[in-house]
C-alpha cells in the first residue's frame, strides 16, 4: 500500500505549534508523508479570543475547498472548549479531536485508514516534535491555573501539567544530537513548571540546571514567564550562565492597576517596575518583549495613554498588540463600558507605531554595544546571499558569509 500524504496547518501558540509538531512526527514514523497534494489535512485550531475562533473557521473553509476529496481531522482548543462544532462544521468526513492525547490520535488516524498501530513507535519517547527549523520548541508543562478574566486556556487546556524532567532532558538531548541549536522552552504557565509534580524540589531553574548538563548544548531560551515568577534565583541563573539567552518574554498586558485587577494578573504596576529594574541590574542588555491588550472593557483614552506612557518607559525591545476579542465563556466577555472596534483599531496602531520605534531603538544599542564583539548567532535560513539569524537578544539578523563568520554560531 502507497503511503498515505497529509499536511498540518496549525493555529496560535506555541504550545499548540508542539502538538502539531509531535504529531506529525509520530504519522512520519508510522509511515505517512508530508505533501502539498494531501490524502489527510489536519486543523489543529486556536481559541484563545472571538477572533481566533473566526480565523478557525475562515481555515477550514478554504481547506475543504482547497481538498475537497481529502479527510480532514479538526482538533486543538476549539472543539475542546466548544461542544457545537460539529454542528457548526456539518460534515461526516470530519474527525473532530481536543487537545492533546497525540498517541490515541495517531491509532484514531491510522483506524481510519484500516491501518494497524506499531506498537514501538506509538509508545516511543524519543520521537521528535519535527520542525523545519534550527530552533527546536519543547513543551515542558501544559495548563494553567492563573484564570486570567480574557483567557480561554484553562478551560480548554485544563489545570497546570508539568511533564516528567527526565523525560523533558531526553527529549532535549535528542534534539541537540539531531542538530538544533536553539532549544525554547515552552508552556502555557511556563515559571510555574513542576509544582504540580510530588518532588517539590522540581522547578524551572532546577529544570534549567538539569539542560544544562547535556553534552553538546547549544543554548537555552525561555518562551514566556510572567513578572512574578522571575524570581532571584532565576535571575542569578541567567546572569551565570552564557547558555540561557538573555531575552524573557513577560506579559504586561495594561499600564494601569485598575484594568489589571479587572483582569485578574497577578501584580500591580509598582511590582512589575520593581522586578524589571531587578532584572537590568544584574542583566543591562537584557532584551525584554511583552503583550498588550488594547481595549480591555473599562479602558479610556486616558488609561491607553498612560500605558502608552508606561511602555515607553519600560523601554521594551517589542510590543506584541492584542485588540480585545474576549471568548464568551470568559468573565471579561460580560464586563460593562465595552471600547467600540474603531477605537481599539486606533489605539492598536499607535501601540504598534511605538513598537516598531522601541525594536529599532533597543537593536542599535545593542549592534553598537557589540560592534567589537561576537554575537551568539542561530542560522535559520538562507534568501539569496544573505543568512537570516536568530541574536540571543531575540532580534533577528540578515547577514553575509562574511559577516557572519565574524560572529559565533551557536
């Protein structure tokens, strides 16, 4: 028998883009191949807001248009959160799935197609989450129990759920044997990792000093923390050791203390300054990238203005903007003195304006700072004669042979 063609498309985070990944690693050693012309095209979806939902439907539209001979399977937080989505999706070729559970997927998919499961690959550990990168993301834990008023994820994702760390250090171990040279750390509570776990000596530092053993490493970057899981231990950590990237991604979400508590986060504009200052005190190139969430009900122009204010003076090295688009089963759905669409489109672009301003601000210090120094460089790619380049500041470089040879890879 020919072996089957199928695609992935997958939607929102980087907890979702290693489900995908893990999946298709578990079909290619269970015999399928990727192609463009696919048998079987897979829809790992996203809800985090009203607008990733709309973008799930708008994918699989085009998708069934685009293939209408092939099945399709349609998993990941949409169908998870949303009991209706076969009626909304009306359609018998459709095999409809949550979140995780990759393993009962793959003998689902191989059902489907009267194939029998191999019993080896299907229970092997040490299948990789391939990615057609050099940056290899490891999803460490999934879940949350912060219940944020905007965010879906605990609904869909459930309670925090750290993975074993022996069995994370394995997955890293064989990653870097197979050549990738950035490993991100992933998850959806990421500086929450291992309290869930009985050893409650299991953290996230403990974790890191654990990668760091791996013979061969290339470096370490972490994919998200919130403020108040940078602790002094991590820092001190960071601060150590070359290995870990100097870039955290910490989430800020507004300016103002009022809106922050409507939000349920867990820190006031005080404590997020503090901990910053902490942060560049012992790390001063530091890159730090953050999210916003324009139009958060409650939220004048006075209060964008003030967090406007507030983002220039944290000197982030990027901005990621979200216009509010809460789910409906989220308690911020509900919430009273919504901002109209055309407001939060207005507010969105001046965020996104400052943004731009702030990544080339902080990039120029940085290539001056270094200009007689090497920069810690991922190549990920090729266009032309020129290498695109991951810095360990997060920033991303199009460089010659010739320069890049000046620099170190990774």
């Amino acid at each position: 028998m020919s072996k089957i063609r199928f695609q992935i498309y997958s939607l929102g985070c980087k907890v979702n883009q290693y489900d995908a990944a893990a999946l298709r690693g578990k079909l290619e050693q269970s015999g399928f191949i990727i192609s463009s012309q696919p048998q079987l095209v897979i829809i790992n979806t996203c809800t985090v807001t009203q607008n990733a939902i709309t973008k799930d439907q708008r994918l699989i539209r085009q998708l069934l248009q685009k293939f209408p001979h092939s099945r399709l399977v349609i998993m990941g937080c949409w169908p998870e959160t949303n009991n209706q989505v076969e009626k909304i999706i009306n359609d018998k070729k459709i095999l409809f799935w949550g979140v995780g559970k990759i393993d009962q997927l793959v003998k689902k998919i191989l059902k489907l197609y009267s194939l029998k499961p191999i019993k080896e690959i299907i229970l092997e550990s040490g299948i990789l989450a391939v990615t057609d990168r050099s940056r290899y993301f490891i999803k460490v834990g999934d879940g949350c129990n912060q219940f944020c008023s905007y965010c879906i994820i605990p609904f869909a994702r459930g309670r925090l759920k750290s993975r074993p760390p022996l069995e994370i250090v394995k997955e890293i171990d064989l990653a870097t044997q197979t050549g990738y040279r950035e490993i991100v750390l992933s998850g959806i509570h990421l500086g929450r990792y291992g309290e869930d776990l009985k050893n409650n000596k299991i953290d996230l530092v403990n974790l890191i000093k654990e990668i760091l053993k791996i013979e061969n490493l290339g470096r370490i970057r972490l994919s998200s923390i919130e403020i108040n899981e940078v602790t002094p231990e991590l820092i001190k950590l960071m601060k150590k050791e070359r290995q870990i990237c100097p870039h955290l991604h910490i989430s800020l979400q507004s300016g103002l203390d009022k809106i922050l508590k409507l939000m349920n986060r867990p820190y006031t504009i005080n404590y997020f300054s503090e901990r910053v200052r902490k942060l560049r005190r012992a790390l001063p190139d530091i890159a730090i990238t953050t999210d916003i969430i324009v139009g958060f009900p409650g939220e004048t122009k006075k209060d964008f203005l003030i967090t406007y204010q507030f983002v220039q003076k944290m000197q982030f090295s990027k901005i990621h903007v979200f216009s509010f688009s809460a789910h409906q089963k989220t308690k911020a759905f509900n919430l009273p003195h919504k901002v109209s669409p055309l407001e939060i489109k207005k507010r969105s672009a001046l965020l996104r304006k400052l943004s731009l301003e702030l990544e080339n601000k902080y990039q120029q210090k940085i290539l001056k700072k270094y200009k007689n120094k090497k920069l810690s460089l991922v190549a990920e790619g090729k266009i032309k004669n020129k290498y695109r380049c991951k810095t360990e500041f997060y920033f991303d470089l199009s460089l010659s042979k010739k320069d890049l040879s000046k620099n170190t890879l990774v």
